[in-house]
C-alpha cells in the first residue's frame, strides 16, 4: 500500500450560517488547527461556489487511500442532506480516515462520534440566533 | 488604423484572439525583469536545499527534481513564493512583463492580486495538481484575467490545460451530472489543450474557461508562476478588494470622481 500523505485542506467559497470568512483565512485557521493537532496539513481545495455542488469534496473522497483524513474549515459545509453525509462518514472510516472540522474542533475518527456532529447539524438547522 | 477605428489593427486582433482562443502569449514585455525574477527564485531554492547559487537559474530550476524530494516540495515552495513575494521589485516587476497585453485586455486601471502565485511540478509527481476548475467556481469574479508566467520552457503535460471558449458553455451544462473534477476532466479529455509556452514568454488566459494540470511526464521540472488582475471598477466576486487585490494603477480623473461630492445645504 503507498504511503499515506497526510490531512486534506477544505475550504469553501459559499457563505456559512450566513457569513462569509475569506479564503486566505479559512486557510489560516485549517493550518492552524492542524500544527496544534499534530497534523500534517495539505493544501486545500476549495469547494465551488455554486449552490449545491460537491464535486470538490467527492475529489478529496476519491484521494482518502492515499491520506490521513481530512480538515474542514467548518462542519457545516457537509452537505444538508444526512444520508449524504452518512455515506461521506462511512467513507472516510472505511477508508481508514478522520475528518476534522476546524472552527468546531472536531474530530470524527469512528462511529460513535457521527451522533455528535449529527446533533450538531441537526441543533443548527432549527435553533435561532438573535 | 483607419480614423474610424478606436483601437490599433493590432490591438483588435490580440483582443480577438484573446475572445477566440481563450489566451493570448506574447514575448515579456520586460525580458530582464524577467530574467531577474527567475535568478531570484533560482537563489531562494539554492538557499531552502543549503546549495551554492547557480551561474546557471533555468538549468536550476528545471532540474530541481533531482535535487528535492515529493515529500519537502511545499517547503521548497512556500520558501521561494515568500521569497519572491517578499521583494518590493517583484510585484511591479511582473505586471511590467504583460503590461500592454493586460492593457488592451483589461484595461488601464489596474487592480493586482496581491501576492503571485507559484507552481512547481516535478516529474511523475502526483502531489501538485490542480483537477479540472474554472478560477470562477472558487470565488474569483469573471472579470479577472490570469497573466500566467513560466520559469522553464513548457510543453504538453509539463504545462496546463484550457478548454476552448467555443466548447466551455457546453460542457459546463453537463456538470451538474457528473460526480467530481475527475469525471469532469475525462469528459473534456478530448478537446483540452496543454498550451507551449517557451521561456520569455507570457500568457494571459480567461479563466472562466475550464483549466488545470496533470501529472508531469516531460523530463523537466515545471516552475510556474499565476496571478489576477482586473479593472478596478469591475464588479467583484469572493475574492475581494482589499483582502486579495489591491489598486496599481488608479487614474487622476477616477481619484477626482471619487472624491467630488456636489454642492449641498439646499433647504428649497
């Protein structure tokens, strides 16, 4: 098996809970998280500013055999349907991964972590803020 | 030119061939600039790999692959980005390079990106590779244009890919179908262009058009260099005023308008 390299940047050029954080910095905060975490960080790739696309994101799944894992800038730029999501987690525990949310701290690296990041995803998509 | 024409004859046909092709190359405008920016680079990676500076920069930097291994490439990189970056000449230097052509693409007041970009693609590396984009699906606005520089000769994969204006809106349509950058790359396999480029030369490309790079398989490491300008007052997207462009050239009549404010205090 080759060598893996180490853990894939993921930032985003969409708008976050209605915010937007530029790219040079969702950057920052990914290195960041990763040298205090330990990790060997990757450049990232940046998803596509188009609603409702991916295909970044299927790009760096497709690469999961020969990482770590991979560091989100954020957990909710994981698509908004579960069962999407669902198989991205599955994916990356299949392939041996983790995958790290940096702005949460989050680490999902098995199964009893999805009902977190769930909850999470969940709690957000109803709770308000003032 | 005739005295109905605004532009030159040969200002019209590198517009029009900019809009036909997708790019246009044409010789530095500033050869020795040029030449300098490419010593530099060649000094900042003798100094990252603690070798002696060469007489001889291309040679350097093309076979740099021999000389660095996959694993300490980014540290190659970002030593010699921030180097380059890091001269105050650098910057000014290579807008000199394109200069007229990014004047009769884009016009004459300027905003840069503000640092430049840099490549390095050793052969057979698969760490380094941009999949299949358009610079506008990541947030750059579609008035920006690319001034694309390489540091060594380029050709076929030791260079990067465009789609044709005529076949990008067609492929674009198929997207929403496909899965990843790689399904995508496949479908426009057939009609991507990897553009020569010798060294001295520059390109300026439109980068709302499909583009990326592959594996390396030419003999020679690519050392390339990428930056945005646009007209200022062109409409901006993600990428914004202030936190990645900066104003270069902004015109008396502009810095006048900006500041005019009419009379006031009317009460009738």
């Amino acid at each position: 098996m080759a060598e893996r390299a180490g853990h894939r940047g993921y930032i985003g050029a969409r708008p976050l809970n209605g915010s937007r954080t530029p790219q040079h910095v969702q950057n920052i905060v990914i290195r960041d998280y990763a040298r205090r975490k330990n990790l060997h960080y990757l450049l990232s790739a940046a998803e596509h500013t188009m609603p409702g696309s991916y295909m970044v994101l299927e790009d760096i799944l497709d690469e999961l055999p020969q990482l770590h894992g991979l560091i989100l800038y954020s957990i909710f730029m994981l698509p908004p349907d579960e069962a999407r999501r669902r198989q991205i987690y599955d994916r990356v525990l299949r392939e041996g991964c983790d995958l790290h949310a940096a702005v949460e701290e989050i680490t999902l690296s098995s199964q009893k972590d999805i009902q977190a990041v769930e909850d999470i995803l969940l709690v957000n998509k109803f709770a308000t803020i003032l | 030119m005739t005295d109905t024409d605004f532009l030159h004859a040969d200002e019209q046909a590198l517009a029009q061939r900019f809009i036909d092709d997708g790019f246009v190359t044409t010789p530095a405008d500033d050869r020795a600039g040029l030449d300098r920016i490419q010593r530099r680079a060649a000094e900042l990676a003798a100094d990252y790999l603690k070798l002696p500076h060469s007489n001889d920069p291309y040679a350097m930097l093309d076979t740099i692959h021999t000389r660095v291994s996959v694993d300490d490439l980014n540290g190659l990189r970002l030593h010699v980005f921030n180097g380059l970056n890091a001269e105050p000449w650098f910057r000014p230097t290579y807008f000199r390079l394109a200069r007229s052509t990014i004047e009769t693409i884009v016009g004459n007041e300027l905003c840069m990106q503000r640092r430049v970009n840099l490549s390095i693609q050793l052969p057979g590396d698969s760490s380094s590779l941009l999949a299949t984009h358009s610079d506008v699906w990541s947030g750059d606005s579609p008035f920006e244009v690319v001034v694309w520089v390489p540091l060594v000769d380029v050709r076929r994969t030791k260079s990067m890919y465009l789609l044709p204006p005529s076949l990008n809106g067609d492929m674009q349509d198929r997207m929403a179908s496909l899965r990843s950058a790689e399904e995508l790359y496949k479908t426009i396999k057939p009609h991507a262009t990897f553009i020569e480029i010798p060294y001295g030369h520059v390109m300026l490309f439109n980068q709302t058009l499909m583009h990326g790079n592959r594996v390396n398989e030419e003999a020679g490491t690519r050392w390339s260099m990428n930056c945005r300008f646009k007209s200022i007052m062109s409409p901006y997207a993600d990428k914004r005023f202030g936190e990645f462009f900066e104003p270069i050239l902004l015109r008396p009549a502009t810095r006048v308008g900006m500041q005019y404010k009419l009379p006031g205090g009317f009460h009738g």
